[in-house]
C-alpha cells in the first residue's frame, strides 16, 4: 500500500490539486530495492532450500521516512520539505537494500550448494 501510494503521488496530478510530486528517482529507488528483495529471495530459495531475513533497523527507517513523505505530500504541509524527506527516505531504502543485498551474498556463500563440485 505504501509503494502505491509513493506511485500514486509520483503521477502528474490536475492543478486545482496542487499537490506537491514525489521525485520520480524516489519511486525507483524503493521498487528497485523491493524488486531486488523477492528475486534475491527467490534465488536463495532455490539454491539454500531456505530463505533466512534478518531485519534492519535502517529498513525500518527508510519504511518510517517514506511514510512521513506520503503523509506529508498528501496532508499539503510545508512543501519545502518535501525534497528533504525524500531523500531520506531514498538513501536509507538504498542503503538498506545493499545491506540486505550484503546479507543475502553471506547466505549464498555459506550454503553447501554454493561449493565447486569436485571433479571425478
């Protein structure tokens, strides 16, 4: 619901609206890092037969901050500020996505199927 939101307020709205857009980087930082979650997931799935996440604290920041962009855009307050949330919000969600992309990377590599078969 969240990113749809973020989507939604991305778009070109009418005028007599006159909301402020979110920046169309912000949009793809977040769906790039939710997309590169499920397929990094789908791949350790695969090839560990289980899927270990561990939560971060700065996913939880970067979740926090793009809700507060939402709210802020959609409640029509100061629009100077919403730059500055934005790009908080897109440096913690990018931030956290190479961490969890970090995580998935140590998870691969423990994994038994991830050694060089011996040749025969």
């Amino acid at each position: 619901m969240l990113v749809s939101g973020v989507v939604l307020l991305s778009l070109h709205t009418p005028p007599e609206l006159k909301m402020v857009r979110i920046p169309l980087w912000v949009i793809v930082t977040i769906i790039s890092r939710d997309v590169m979650l499920l397929l990094g997931s789908v791949v350790i799935h695969v090839i560990c037969g289980k899927t270990k996440v561990q939560p971060r604290i700065l996913g939880k920041i970067a979740t926090v901050l793009q809700m507060i962009m939402v709210l802020w855009t959609l409640l029509k307050w100061d629009e100077k500020w919403v730059p500055y949330w934005a790009l908080g919000a897109a440096v913690c969600t990018g931030v956290s996505g190479l961490l969890y992309l970090w995580d998935g990377m140590r998870q691969l590599s423990a994994s038994p199927r991830s050694l060089p078969t011996p040749h025969q």
